[in-house]
C-alpha cells in the first residue's frame, strides 16, 4: 500500500468518475485527479479498455496498471485502507447495497444515456460541453466540429444500451418511478440503507449528476417531481464532514417500506435484462430480446453484465445461512429473487 495520493484520470460528465471521486472525498482518501488525455497521462499505464475513470494502482509486482471497473476498485480501497467504510458490516446489508450499486451502474446508466443523446436540448450541451472538458482553449471552429463528431457518434450509440423508440418510453418511466421512491425514502432517512453512506449511494449518485445535475430534460423532471433528490445530489458530492458510526446502518431484518418499494422498482425493469442477456451470450446470440413493463426490448449483448450477474450470484451463494435467508425475505415478492432461481 502506498502513501502517494491515489492517482485517477477522469472527466466531469462520467458518471462513474463522479462516483469515485465522491467515494475518496468522504473516505478522506488522498488523492489527484488527472485529465482524461493529454501529457499529464504520459509514463501511465494505458488500460485495455479505454473507460472513464481510470485508477493507477500497484499490480502484483509493485508495477502501477490501469484499472477501470469501479466496484471492484471501492473493494480494494476497502482492504487497502481503514476507517469510514462504504460496505455494510451485515453481510446481508452488504448483499444488497451490492445489487443496487449493480442496478445504478448497469441500468440507471441506460436513462442517463438515453437522455443525452435522445433529446435536441440535451444533444446541444453535451455536445458543446464535451469537448470542452478536454480542452477548455480550443477554437470555436473545431469546438464546432468536435461537439458534431461526438454528437454523431453518440446518438449513432443509442442502441447500445437499448434505447430506441419503443424501449425509451419504458426507459423514461423508469426513471420517473425512480425519481419519485428515492424522493419518498429520503424522507425517512438520509441514504438508501441508513444515516450512512454506501457504496451504492455512490453509484447512484453519479448517474444523477448527469441525469438530476446536467442533462436538460432529466434535470427539468428531476427538479419538478423530486426537489430532495437534486439537493441530494448537491449533499453526495464532498461527504468528508460526515461522522459515521457503526450503528448507522439499518437493520437487514427490518427494511423499511421505502426501500422495499426501490427494490420492487429494481425488480421490474433490471433482472429481465440481465437474465435475458446472459442467455443470449450463452446461446450465441446476436441480439437480447426480452419484454420490460410488457414492451420488446432489444439490445446487442454485453458480456461484462454476464459477469455483474455472476458476480451477484456468487456473491449471494457466499452468504452463510442467516444472511441469506435475510437476503432472500428481503427480495421476496420485489422481482429481484429472478436474478438467483
């Protein structure tokens, strides 16, 4: 483990940047935040995948290597560092700040996707702004040029997450049942499992700074239906002041109607996806068909949700027996026990 403060590179408009940027704050982690291109990269590991943030850690051999999958990576800062946790110490509560930090990452990323480059206004400010996080001094001339390469180059990406004109409806909805449960339980308590924050606070967190802090039109919906969420949102940001103890954490074996009602919201659109995804990778498939809230829903496979989903089910088979039957009373009736038949 080294002193040096940990060394990321990343962009305001990642979500998953936002996330672990916010995850280091409140660990009071040291940290210096690179980036995205450019010479301060230089000498720097390059990662295999080109992805948002990238952390530059210690390998096997003291060596540093890129490192990009963000939960794994709040794992490692975990048993690399001490104090202020971000993981539950009941096991079962742990499981579940897990699946909705799967949720947040791998579905809500759909909604701040399908917004961006889905809508006039919305595809107007990323498309300027951008550009513009990498290189604040660039000309209007190619400022123009950049913002409709990316532009183009987005919206031509929809279909990646599955947005399209039949399953962005299904997305939207989504989203504004999200908005409205989160708003309900942030009136009985300050975070998703207690007077603390979680890892899965944080991954929500940083899809709504762009869906409830950026984008035009989730932002417009975010404000009118669910006015805690966007100071939520502002709060999540540097949560350095906040004093936790262990006793903060909720109790598994009595989890409150408000997060029953997210995870019955997580039940209803996340698990068919997820399911049909890996059965499509299974059998070879071109294409994830499946049906969400009773529409078609189309996407090409993505094999790293194969792994979340593998992750998620060991993850549960792991549990010893009380945690899991805590577990499994938690999910009961919400969607989410599909993903563990």
């Amino acid at each position: 483990m080294t002193t040096d403060p940990i060394a990321l590179s990343g962009a305001p408009g990642s979500p998953y940047t936002r996330k672990m940027v916010s995850v280091l704050r409140y660990r009071r982690l040291p940290y210096r935040l690179l980036p995205s291109e450019g010479p301060a990269l230089a000498g720097l590991p390059a990662p295999k995948v080109r992805l948002l943030p990238t952390f530059y850690l210690p390998g096997p051999d003291g060596a540093l290597e890129a490192v990009t999958d963000s939960t794994p990576i709040i794992r490692r800062l975990e048993a690399e560092h001490a104090g202020r946790s971000v993981i539950p110490t009941d096991p079962a509560l742990a499981f579940l700040d897990e699946l909705i930090e799967d949720y947040a990452d791998e579905w809500l990323t759909k909604a701040m996707f399908h917004y961006r480059w889905a809508y006039e206004a919305d595809i107007h400010q990323a498309g300027r702004q951008l550009p513009l996080w990498r290189n604040l001094s660039q000309s209007d001339e190619t400022l123009a040029k950049t913002s409709a390469f990316i532009s183009d180059r987005q919206i031509n990406r929809l279909y990646v997450v599955g947005s399209n004109a039949v399953t962005g409806p299904v997305i939207e909805a989504s989203y504004r049942r999200f908005l409205e449960l989160f708003e309900a339980h942030l009136q009985t308590q300050p975070y998703l499992l207690g007077a603390r924050p979680a890892a899965c606070d944080f991954a929500v967190y940083g899809q709504l700074t762009q869906l409830a802090h950026f984008d035009p039109t989730p932002m417009a919906l975010t404000l009118a239906i669910a006015p805690r969420v966007f100071a939520w949102v502002d709060l999540m940001e540097d949560r350095t002041g906040v004093e936790p103890q262990d006793g903060d954490w909720m109790d598994s074996s009595t989890i409150p109607a408000t997060l029953h009602a997210l995870l019955c919201e997580i039940g209803r659109v996340y698990p068919p996806v997820m399911l049909a995804n890996a059965k499509a990778l299974m059998s070879g498939a071109e294409s994830v068909e499946t049906t969400v809230d009773g529409q078609p829903w189309t996407q090409p496979p993505f094999p790293y949700q194969a792994k979340c989903l593998r992750w998620l089910r060991d993850s549960r088979a792991a549990l010893s027996p009380a945690p899991q039957a805590a577990v499994d009373a938690a999910l009961a009736g919400t969607g989410c026990e599909a993903l563990f038949a």
